[in-house]
C-alpha cells in the first residue's frame, strides 16, 4: 500500500539530508516534494500545509551529521503527519455502542456515500466487526431507488445471519431507517446500520432526501465513504457531504490496491472528522480500525 507515497517522503529526506537548511535553498526541494504530494493525490491545501510546515520548522536549524539530519527530518514529518491525521474527536465504534447498549437503546449508524465506493459492503464489514465483539445488529435498506439495491444487502444479511429491514421500491427511505430502529429498540438489539442511496454529491433533490433521513432518524453517527482510489474526487465528496449533511467520520475502503495514499491524508485535513476503519480486501474480516501513529510509521518507514 502507498507505494508512491512513501518514495515520495523518503526521496525528500534523501534531498534535504544533502541541503543547507536556509529558506531560499529549501525552497526548489520542496516545491519538487509538493508536486510529487499532488501526483500522489493528496490535496493541493494539504500539500501546502505539509511544505511550509516542513520550511519553517527546518529553516536555520544547525545540524553537524548527515544522520542527525535525517532524523530531524524524518521527525518534523512524522509530527507534521500526525497533525494531519489527528482530530479532536476519535470515534471508538466499540465503546459508543457498549454505552447505549447499558441505557438499552440502539446505537445508530447512517452510512452515505455515492455509488462504487464500496458502502453496502463496508455496511457488512462493519456488522460483522460488532458481531465478532459481541453484538447484534439489524441492517436497514433505505437505498430504495437503485435497482438491485435491496436484493444486494439482503444476501449480506443472510451471509452474516442477521436481520434485514426493507421496504418495496420507491419507498420513503427515512420510513425504512425509521422501522428498524422500532424494530430494534422492541428485539433488544445492539445496533442499527442504515445504507442510504449512492447519491452524486452534486444532486440536490437526493442529498436533500438524505438529510430527511438523518432529520427523521436522529443517528448517532453518520459514516461517509470514500473510494481510496479515486483521489482528489473522494476529497471533494468528503467536503461536500460534510457541508451539506455533516459527517461524524469517512471509511476509506480499497486501501489495499492504493499505492498512491493521498486520500488518507487528505480527506482527514479537510473534513477534520476522522477516518474511522479503512477497507484492506473483500472478506468481511478485512477491515481494519485507522490508527493515525501506524500510518505515519507506515509512510515513513
């Protein structure tokens, strides 16, 4: 995973190690680590922040070794990265759902997202990781318009062995979201996962559809996501997503096939919800919790 990405920090502390550390010499090398940064798709705004952050914190150090160069460097990025990555607010799935459960309410999760960014069947992976810790959960349909939709999410609902809540065709989806949350709230069950229409963010009728559903419904998060191998699109639906409903935090699904990596970064800095899992595969089991300290290790490594 983020091949490039990595060749693209470590060519930079490769450059600055053989660099005097002055602005007017550090300039033409980061602007080089810039443009790799955009190629890489992280976002022109993150690209900036990272470049003059690394400028400043590096301008008039005095440094004797070549090795304690490259350490500071490499330090100053990891900072840098973490900062990046790091929200005020980190969304721990299991502990959120263990608090409702003890008041005897469901927690209630709305997922959004447009079509072929992977959401039906993040919406499996992420039941499943409740139920391997200890959970039930009920999944609600209210993708009503696409075809195909609910036969898709019944048969991961029969593959996982849990219960699906549908209505026909053309259905208010709001009032889908609406029963199983009933119908949860009577069975004792744990958790709510609501799939909601692949909506282009730029369609305003469906994204008002979509704020409905979260008007009605009142979820306890509202989880985007966003295709790792879409770039800089997966950011401009990550902003307008954020300013049209409010999202609590994205999953990046297809991480795996990702050798780029800019959309971790950059979808984090402009939203500043945090990335909550990250999708490694098509098993259900392939999904793992985002920790900002091991991507960093990762990218810096």
């Amino acid at each position: 995973m983020f091949e490039k990405l990595r060749k693209g920090f470590s060519n930079l502390v490769s450059k600055v190690i053989t660099t005097e550390l002055k602005t007017e010499k550090l300039r033409p090398v980061l602007g080089d680590f810039k443009l790799s940064l955009i190629e890489n798709d992280v976002a022109v705004s993150v690209a900036d922040h990272i470049c003059e952050e690394m400028e400043q914190r590096l301008d008039g150090v005095q440094v004797k070794r070549l090795e304690d160069r490259g350490k500071i460097v490499r330090a100053n990025l990891d900072e840098i990265l973490l900062n990046v990555l790091t929200t005020n607010e980190k969304i721990d799935l299991l502990k959120r759902v263990e608090e409702k459960r003890k008041s005897n309410e469901p927690y209630v999760i709305l997922f959004v997202g447009i079509n072929g960014t992977g959401k039906t069947t993040s919406i499996a992976k992420v039941a499943n990781f409740l139920m391997r810790n200890g959970y039930s959960v009920v999944l609600a349909c209210s993708d009503t318009y696409r075809a195909g939709s609910i036969e898709q999410l019944e048969e991961h609902a029969r593959r996982l062995g849990v219960r699906m809540i549908k209505h026909n065709y053309g259905a208010d989806p709001a009032a889908v979201a609406y029963d199983a949350i009933s119908h949860a709230k009577a069975q004792g069950i744990n958790a709510v996962l609501i799939d909601t229409a692949g909506r282009i963010q730029t369609n305003r009728n469906l994204m008002n559809e979509l704020q409905k559903i979260k008007r009605v419904i009142g979820p306890d998060v509202t989880v985007l996501t966003v295709d790792a191998l879409t770039g800089n699109d997966a950011v401009m639906q990550a902003e307008e997503f954020h300013k049209t409903i409010g999202i609590d935090g994205t999953i990046l699904t297809k991480v795996d096939a990702d050798v780029k990596g800019g959309s971790a970064l950059s979808v984090t800095y402009v939203t500043k919800k945090p990335i909550v899992f990250i999708g490694t595969g098509q098993r259900y089991q392939d999904l793992q919790e985002f920790d900002p300290e091991q991507f960093t290790k990762m990218i810096l490594k």
